[in-house]
C-alpha cells in the first residue's frame, strides 16, 4: 500500500469518527398517545373566557324556556370591544361566545328560525352579534370560539331527527360565515321542560344516539379543519366534571372516549383522566365570575374575589389544566367593573408572583442523564425553553434532579413541566429540600403534565430535590422553576 493509499485510508477512517462523534443524539422514544399541535398550542394560552350574553341577560334567567319575545334583546350600549380588552388584559387568549343558549335565541341572524337577533330590538333587526364578536377579538388579536347549545327548547322539532338536520345548518353558518373559528363549545345539557314552538311539554332524548356527535364532528372538521372541539368527550378538549374551576389531585390528559358519554359522562373519571388513556384531550375548568353564568343584578355583590380566582388558576393551570373564566356582560352590554377589577387584581397578583425566577442561575445535577449527552443535560431543565429537556436512559424509571441554589433563598412556590410532546409519564414525585443536613420532603405529588404549580408554607434553603418515583416511561422534566408569592396572594395549600 502507498503512503498516498494509507492516508486517504486514514482520513476516511477520522472522517467517520467524527460524524459518528458529531451524530445528533434521538429524541427520547414518545408515549402511544401524544397531542396534537395545535392541542400543544391551546395548552400552553393557559386561561381562554367565556361570554355569556343572550336573551337570559334581559330575562333575568340561566336557562330561558324558548318562548321569549324577542324584542326583550335589545343591549342599549353594546360594546364588544369593551370584552375582549378586559379579557386580554388578564391574560385571556381566546374568547367563546354563547351564539345560542338552550332557549334557542341565536346572537345572529339565522335564515332557519325566527328566534333570531334579526327581530330583536337591537339596531332595529339589523344587528350581529356574533359579527361584532369575531371582528373585535381578531382586532385585538385574540383567538375565537363559538358555543352552540345542542339543545333547543324553542324549536319545534327537538326530539326529532329533523332538529339534527337544523342544528347542523346552524353549525355551517356560523363556520362558514365569519371566518376561522378556533374552538366550538358542545355541553351537555339535553331534554327537558320547554316551549318547543307551543307545545308546552317535556321532551326526554336518547343521549346516547340522538345527536349522532361522530357526524356532527366530521362535519365540524370539514368546514374548519384546524379547529378544535369541546365536549364532555372531546375529541379535543374536555370538562373536567365540575363547574367550579378544579382539575383534580391527579389529573391525566390521557383519558377514554369510549368511557364517556356527553351529557352522562362520569364526573369522577373525568376529573382525573387515565393514565393509560387511549385519546389525549386536553381539559378545561370551567367557571364563573359570578355565581350565575349569565348577568344577574342581584349577584352584583358576589363576584368572586382576586384571591379566589388566584386559588382556581393553581387548581386549574396548575394541574395540567386550562382555566375557563366566564365574563357576563350585563343589559347595557358590558362587563361591570366589579368584574373588571376582580380580574384585573387577579392577573397583577400572578404577574407578581411568577415575575421572577429564582433557579435561574442555579446548578442542576440528576443521578442520571440519557446518554450523558447534553441534549438530555439536567441543566437544561433550568432553562425555561419547552424545547429543552433534562431526561434518563432508557432503563430508568425513577430517578433524582438536584437543583444547587447556591445560597439559601427563600421561596414557597414551585413549577415543574414535562415536555409533553413526548406524551404525559411521571405518575408520582416528591419534592423535598435540604434543611439543617437533612433532606426534608415538602411536597408529595402524582400527575405533572404540561405544569404543575405547587404551593409550599415558605422555606429558606440553597437545595431543592425533585425525586421521581414512577414515570409510565423514562422521565423527562422541560422545566423547574421557584418562585416567592405575591405580597398580595392570601396563601394557600
């Protein structure tokens, strides 16, 4: 062989080490159920609001019989606008608006009943509700969704198979005609006492089959391929089983379609998930500002308090949840300014607490990283990039992150995120500090998900362990972050 032979030999031969040395290290391996993108994405807005205006507003009522006069609709100063600010500035992304209740009273002019805004008293027929809606919350960039209820206790054909076919014409005109909608709202309530174009009676369905939710899903889809669906079974979000803003302890985003029923759905089940849930669908708390979802005068002085709303954003956001706050306007058409500093307190609260990282120019070390590759690096879960992630080998099922503050700090709130993309794994974890040579257990969890916020009485230490005990896969944290509360927040555990 040529000494020309033996170095181009040579060279080929360091060539390939270094490649093989410089090779981009595997994502870790993801769980059977993943979300979507675009489920991702609705996660990670956190708290979406609920407006909940409509013929009830001026009847005083929740849930209208179906018989209402129509020219009782008639808001004197609307100003849709006036919503979707106030929203946004207590960090609401969406907003979701209640185009026809279960009376039957549509906020727009449907061509297929008369039960319409078209003859209200407002703007003498010729208003839109549901138009003035989608214009201001694109304005002010906020994302849109729609709630139509299945139920109708004006038409005259609900129980029927013809009311399906007019519930899904309404469907196509309101995602058909006001451009991209984000998500639509299907509930559960169904069958009842109601005026049912002067019947007068009570109609009982069958919940199971009579609303044919799989065609009305694919129709759904057709129309507007990216949007998203609520309901007690999803397919994209789902209720949490309470109207009281509380995920649950454990709360798995994984969960079984097939063991859910819209409008007789197991309220329990729903309020923890599975972890072994064959669908992921995200869940949503759903509460009211007020206790009523619709305006009501006399519950002026009852609206929820900043420290209450605090409470629900831990139970909510903080268990791997996404927070649903209704904003009744009241007749003139706007939200009271009860309302309005309530919320706004609320967000300035959370904006305080959660302003300053006190990990972030902490040390991070684990008893163990995947491959010892700094893709998979404890550091990274310090970083506060969802992208990055701290995880083991594959052998791994439990395992420890250690989080070196460097000098004792004092903090009493802690966040912990999985990179969900990968799917939801650890199913128990402790968090314990390092007081006085000992290590002190100050939180024993389950479920962490897309975030896990955590209350703890304050403590003063330079050491915080995250210990994980069980993981359906090899567990993998994209962040941990502490924080001190709010002068302002009353606290809690």
């Amino acid at each position: 062989m040529t000494i020309f032979r033996i170095f181009a030999l040579f060279f080929a031969l360091t060539l390939i080490s270094a490649c093989s040395t410089n090779k981009k290290p595997p994502d870790i391996s993801s769980n059977k159920v993943v979300p979507s993108t675009q489920q991702i994405l609705y996660q990670q807005m956190e708290m979406v609001g609920f407006i909940h205006f409509s013929i009830n507003t001026f009847t005083n009522k929740e849930w209208g019989y179906g018989d209402e006069d129509e020219q009782l609709f008639n808001p004197t100063e609307l100003d849709v606008d006036q919503w979707v600010q106030v929203a946004k500035s207590c960090g609401i992304k969406e907003l979701i608006l209640t185009a026809k209740h279960h009376d039957g009273f549509c906020l727009w002019p449907s061509q297929y009943t008369d039960h319409s805004i078209k003859n209200s008293g407002y703007k003498n027929g010729n208003g839109d509700v549901v138009k003035e809606f989608v214009d201001a919350c694109r304005k002010h960039d906020l994302k849109i969704g729609l709630y139509l209820s299945p139920w109708d206790r004006n038409h005259k054909d609900y129980g029927n198979q013809t009311y399906i076919t007019y519930y899904r014409n309404q469907l196509k005109e309101l995602l058909t005609q006001y451009g991209e909608i984000n998500e639509i709202w299907f509930d559960g309530a169904n069958g009842g006492n109601g005026f049912y174009g002067g019947a007068n009676e009570t109609r009982k369905i069958d919940n199971k089959t009579y609303y044919d939710w799989d065609g009305t899903i694919k129709l759904v889809k057709e129309l507007q391929p990216n949007i998203l669906i609520f309901s007690d079974s999803g397919p994209d979000i789902r209720w949490v089983g309470n109207e009281n803003g509380s995920a649950g302890e454990t709360f798995w985003s994984t969960i079984n379609r097939n063991k859910i029923r819209t409008g007789a759905a197991d309220v329990n089940y729903l309020n923890t998930g599975e972890s072994e849930g064959s669908n992921w669908i995200v869940g949503q708390c759903d509460v009211s500002i007020r206790p009523g979802w619709f305006y009501h005068e006399a519950e002026d002085t009852l609206v929820k308090s900043s420290q209450e709303l605090v409470d629900i954003y831990y139970k909510s956001v903080g268990r791997n949840a996404v927070f649903l706050l209704n904003l009744p306007p009241d007749k003139t058409g706007n939200i009271q300014s009860n309302d309005v500093k309530a919320i706004q307190e609320f967000k300035k609260i959370i904006d305080d607490t959660f302003k300053v990282n006190l990990a972030s120019n902490a040390e991070c070390n684990a008893d163990n990283f995947r491959l010892t590759n700094e893709k998979f690096a404890p550091k990274n879960a310090l970083d506060e990039d969802p992208e990055t992630y701290w995880a083991t080998d594959d052998s791994i099922s439990s395992a420890e992150l250690i989080i070196d503050l460097k000098n004792k700090t004092d903090f009493d709130r802690i966040l912990i995120q999985e990179p969900i993309k990968f799917g939801q794994r650890i199913s128990k974890f402790e968090v314990q500090v390092y007081n006085q040579n000992n290590w002190e257990t100050v939180f024993e969890g389950t479920t962490i998900g897309y975030k896990r916020l955590i209350r703890i009485k304050p403590v003063t230490v330079s050491k915080i362990k995250l210990k994980i005990i069980e993981a359906n896969n090899i567990p993998a944290i994209s962040n941990f972050s502490l924080f001190k509360s709010s002068e302002k927040e009353t606290a809690s555990f």
